[in-house]
C-alpha cells in the first residue's frame, strides 16, 4: 500500500517518547500491564526495559529506535489492519516497522494472548 512521502517522513520523525505513555495507557485501560506491555516491545526490537527507558530518556525518533532495533525474524509475520493501513501492503520499511510495533500493542489492549501476539503458536 502507497503511503505518502510526507506520512512516511511525519513518522520517520515522530518520537517513540511522544507515543510511548499513549501505548501503556491503551493496554492498562484494557487491564493489561505495563510489564506486558514491554514484553511484546522487547519481542519485536531486542530492547529491555532499561534499554526502552533510554530510547524514552534520549527522546529518539522512529526512525532511530528502529536503526538500533534488531527486529524479531517473525515480525513480517504480523499481519492486518492498522490506522487503515494494510501492514504487509505497506511499501515503506520504517513506516511498516512502526505499524508493527502499532499492531502489537493493539493486540494487547484487545486481550490476545502474549504467545500469539509473538507469533510463536
């Protein structure tokens, strides 16, 4: 799917800090936690918690947190719909990569087990 050079650029800069505290409050609304939360984070990008507080801290943009992220090898396994995108559609890597980690919180705050969200049954 044909995202605009201008949408892949606004993401490209966006921060993960900006995003992150809207990520624990969509999955602590639906009673999931903030430890989940960083477990499906950590499945997608290698980061632990440390390290995820330090990406927050640094203020990094989208575009670097996924430049220091080792991507899980089943990521392209995450398939759908997000903020009307098709992922596996999407033509933009970084864009795709951020609509991954988009994906995996949504299926967390809907109540997916962790196991399926890390696509490993």
């Amino acid at each position: 799917m044909k995202t605009t050079p201008e949408h892949n650029a606004r993401i490209a800069k966006m921060t993960f800090a900006s995003v992150y505290p809207h990520y624990v409050t969509k999955v602590e609304k639906k009673g999931r936690t903030k430890e989940e939360l960083h477990t499906v984070i950590h499945w997608l990008t290698g980061f632990d918690d440390d390290r995820i507080q330090g990406l927050i801290d640094e203020k990094v943009t989208f575009d670097t947190f996924f430049q220091r992220a080792e991507l899980n090898p089943n990521a392209p396994l995450i398939k759908g719909v997000i903020c009307g995108y098709r992922i596996e559609e999407i033509d933009n890597e970084l864009t795709r990569k951020t609509r991954y980690l988009d994906k995996v919180v949504d299926e967390l705050a809907k109540g997916r087990k962790i196991e399926k969200i890390m696509r490993q049954a």
